[in-house]
C-alpha cells in the first residue's frame, strides 16, 4: 500500500534475483569495515547521526533504519563503497540534500546511505560551448549563482534550489516554476559520470548538444531514482540569461477561468518562464510572508513571470491582457515594483513551510494532467474534498499542468489520515484518467509505487526491472523504490 510505514528490514526472502539475500559477513562489522576502506571522518554509525539520514523531506510517511553514513569526498570513495556493498550485498541508499517528496532517499532497507554533499565542486563553466561540468552533491542555487555571473542561464528550478543538489535533481527528473517555457533538469543534462554497483565507472553522453550515440544511457540513469548508479559528476546544457523579467498577477473570479486561461495563453505562443496557479487561500498565507503584500480580491490567481528583451515582454504581456480580458479574468497587475515582486516570489518558495504554519500536516502530491484537462482537475480536487470532509487545494506549476493537489490536516487523527490517505488516492486516480501520469517531478520512489503499475502496465514495469538486473544485477542500491514489493 502507498505511504505505509516501512520498518527497516535488514534482508527480504527469496523475492527475485534483484531483491537483496542475506546479510553478507560484513554485517557485523560494517562501521569498522568502512572506516578501514574510507577513514574514521568519512563514516557515521552514532544513532542520532543515523536518524538524520533515516527519511527524505516525508519524514512523516516513512522512516527506514541505517547502519551506516558514507561522506563521499571524491569518486574513488564512491567506487570503495559500492564494491564493498556489492561484494556483501548490502542495500546502498545514494542521496543528495534529502529533500525528496516521494520518498526516494529513504533507507527502508537500512544498510548504508551515501551522501554526495560533499562532491560540491564546479569543474568547468564552458562559454563558448554554454556548458558545464559539476560534481552531483552542488547545491542547484549555487550552480544557478556560479552560472549567472557569467551572464548564462541554467533554467530548472525546483523550489528547494536552497538546498537540493544537481544529482538529487538528475535522479528524479525534478522540474520547477519554469518548466512552462524552458523544460525541466532531463532538458538539460547531455553528460554523466556514474559508478555502477561493482565499483566501475561510466562516463554517458558527452558535452555535444546533439548525440545520436547508441542506447541514451544518460537519459535512462535521468530519473533513475538512486536505482541504477551513484551519479558523480553531471554535463549540463546552458542558455543565455535573458536580459530581463516581469512579474504580473492575472485575477480571477473562479478557478475555472483562471485553469482555462492558461491553456489560451500558451496556445497563444505568449509563453510566460513561469506560470503558477494559486488558490486564494495560497495568496492569503503567502501575504502573511510578503513585504508588500498581493489585494484579496479574487478568487484565484495566476502568478507570470515574463522574461526575454524588454520589447518582447510588452509585446506578450499586451498579448496575455488581451486574452484575460476576452477570457472574463478579473485584472492583469503588473508588479512594476521589483522589491514587490521579489517578495511575492519568496513567498511563493516557501509556499509549503507556510502551509505548515496553519495545518499540521501537508501532503503535497505531484499528479500532472494534460493542460487542457487544468480546468477538470481543479474541480474534480475540490469535489473530492467536499466529499471526504477534508481541506484540499491547488497551487503549482499550472504552465505544465503540474498544479500540485494538496491536502491539509489541521489536526493529525487516525481518522484525518484515513480521509487524507482516500483523497490522495481519489485525486491521483483522476489525474490517471484524465490522461495524467502520478509524477511530474518528484519521482516515484516509495509512494507512487502503488500506482506506477496501472499507468504503465506489467510489461513495462517488467522491462524496468530486468533493465534494473543490467545495472545491478544484485539489487543493492535503493531497493524497494519505484515498484512495490508486491511487484517483485
Ligand atoms: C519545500 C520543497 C519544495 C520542492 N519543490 C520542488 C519543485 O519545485 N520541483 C521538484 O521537482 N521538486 C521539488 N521538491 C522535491 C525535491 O527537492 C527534488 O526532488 C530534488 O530534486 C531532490 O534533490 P535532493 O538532492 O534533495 O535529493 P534526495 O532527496 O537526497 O534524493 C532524491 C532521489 O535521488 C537519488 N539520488 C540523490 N543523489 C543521487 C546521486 N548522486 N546519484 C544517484 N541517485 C541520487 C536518491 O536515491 C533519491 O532516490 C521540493 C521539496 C521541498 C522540500
């Protein structure tokens, strides 16, 4: 079942030939092992060391039990440890910052987690190829900073960019705000350096932005869920930084209008870098938080940003007024000032910590439907909740359909969770039958497992798994993600 607490087993009976056998004989000794192949300041066994690597962001769905914590400092750390692993069939859990929402970097298996935060270097910003070369554990803000000083634009932006790292990024094929106009992490990536489970290291792809090289290795391990390889350094395609911005906010009478007016906008060819949908009840918690705060005066809201010259911007800002105008929205504000609009996009960042302010518990699921099916989806998430009872919402990444359906427990009961869990479930089942797929941009991991199976059939769950035996044949890293148990 999705979301079931995980109790961290250490060996799982006779599943498959990629389920994990029995602890090897270095069981016992794991701590001392690593420590003899890696050094004392590399390894981490104190229980209050292994509880911080025990979850990713969903702390509150799962928790697994690790033996031991890996700092990788360079490759030839990462080839130590996988060879160990493999040779005594440990379970291996790569992670980044741990900032995950599916559950990806959760040791549900125990064994050894491998941090790659410490392999933070950028190698190589190449203008004149508008490429770069990093290490997988750079914080993605920094690679944004590093980039953007030497006036080139890396586009992904998934809202933890404060602390997720550029291999976290890869492994779930994260998107962001700007996913609308300039496509998501897997756009972006033409190279990877990874190490297999037996310790060997591959080099996919290259720094050409065109490659017709045979099977696109690099393509398979993008989203591949810490399932296939440890990623340690990544190719990434750069753009030129556009030269300038604006933000505006479309008011509208209803949420209909407001999921409709989006498909228009883009089928229009006015591609805004950014188009969020928030609910009311988003602009209101995002007020508490913004310096100069956004009127109330609708009832739901699409936040642009524009970019590209300045006569571009009025050219498809003019555009966007005119079709909200024959579309009924409410009024286009153009926030002229940039502190104003500086704010409202703080604010919208941190829209889920301030969700936490007001609920005690927030799921935010990443179910992504066809934009022309927007207006459906929203309808259908509120009839659900009025249905069950329970507080849901949207507020997300509209331009790509990825309005990220929320629901919110103001106080945790048994029977909250029972009508959270129900909602999650109806929602999803939705987006599957309006043509959607379960994860825009989280990934998989544990808690879309359950469902991964009825939008890609047995067939190609099967062909995943017996491309999975190619890549480690003894399914030592990350088991039990991206399919159930049950699937095995
Ligand atoms: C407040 C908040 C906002 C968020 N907003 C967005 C958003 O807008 N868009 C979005 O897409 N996501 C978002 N996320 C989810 C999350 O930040 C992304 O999925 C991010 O890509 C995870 O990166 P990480 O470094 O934290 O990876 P982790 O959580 O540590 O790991 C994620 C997965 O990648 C694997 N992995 C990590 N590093 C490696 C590696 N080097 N080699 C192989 N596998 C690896 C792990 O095993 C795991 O399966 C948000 C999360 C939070 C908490």
């Amino acid at each position: 079942m999705m979301r079931s607490t995980c109790t961290a087993c250490w060996a799982v009976a006779d599943r498959d030939e990629t389920t994990m056998k029995t602890p090897g004989p270095g069981f016992d000794s794991l701590g001392q092992d690593l420590r003899r192949l890696l050094g004392s300041a590399k390894v981490k066994t104190d229980p209050e060391d292994l509880l911080a690597y025990s979850s990713d962001a969903t702390r509150y769905y799962a928790q697994g039990n690790p033996q031991a914590v890996v700092l990788a400092g360079c490759v030839d750390d990462v080839c130590q440890v996988l060879k160990y692993a493999n040779r005594q069939e440990i379970p291996l859990t790569p992670r980044g910052a741990g900032s995950g929402l599916s559950g990806g970097s959760t040791p549900i298996r125990g064994g050894i987690v491998l941090d790659m935060k410490r392999m933070n270097k950028i190698l190589e910003i190449n203008k004149g190829n508008m490429t770069a070369r990093a290490e997988s554990g750079v914080v993605l803000a920094n690679f944004h900073r590093a980039v953007e000083k030497e006036r080139l634009f890396y586009p992904p932006d998934p809202q933890s960019m404060d602390v997720c790292t550029l291999g976290g990024n890869v492994a779930c094929r994260a998107g962001g705000p700007r996913g609308v106009k300039y496509g998501t992490t897997p756009n972006y990536v033409l190279g990877l350096e990874a190490v297999l489970p037996d310790g060997s290291v591959i080099n996919t792809g290259g720094i050409s932005v065109k490659q017709a090289n045979g099977y696109n290795l690099t393509q398979i391990l993008t989203g591949s869920e810490g399932t296939l390889a440890v990623i340690t350094k990544v190719n990434l395609r750069l753009l030129t930084l556009p030269p300038g911005r604006k933000t505006a906010v479309i008011v509208c009478d209803s949420p209909q209008i407001a999921a409709e007016l989006v498909s228009r906008i883009i089928y229009e060819g006015a591609v805004p870098a950014v188009l969020e949908y928030l609910s009311v009840g988003a602009i209101w918690l995002m007020n508490s938080y913004c310096p100069i705060p956004v009127a109330l005066d609708g009832q739901a809201y699409l936040l642009l940003e524009l970019d590209g010259s300045p006569a571009l911007i009025e050219e498809d800002l003019e555009k966007i007024k005119g079709l909200s105008s024959q579309m009924k929205a409410r009024e286009v504000k153009v926030i002229a000032d940039e502190k104003q609009a500086a704010g409202i996009w703080k604010a919208r960042k941190n829209l889920s910590p301030l969700i936490l302010r007001i609920y005690q518990k927030s799921i935010s699921e990443d179910v992504t439907v066809p934009r022309d099916k927007i207006a459906q989806m929203v309808k259908a998430v509120s009839e659900i909740g009025a249905q069950l009872g329970i507080t849901t919402g949207m507020s997300g990444h509209a331009g790509d359909g990825n309005i990220h359906p929320g629901v919110q427990i103001m106080e945790v009961t048994p029977e909250a969770e029972r009508k959270a869990e129900e909602a999650i479930k109806l929602i999803i089942e939705k987006g599957l039958e309006l043509g959607g797929t379960v994860s825009g941009e989280h990934g998989i991991g544990l808690h879309k497992s359950a469902y991964l199976i009825r939008e890609l059939g047995r067939d190609q769950i099967e062909l995943m798994k017996r491309i999975k035996y190619a890549f480690d044949p003894r399914g030592i890293l990350n088991p039990g993600k991206i399919w159930p148990d049950e699937q095995s």
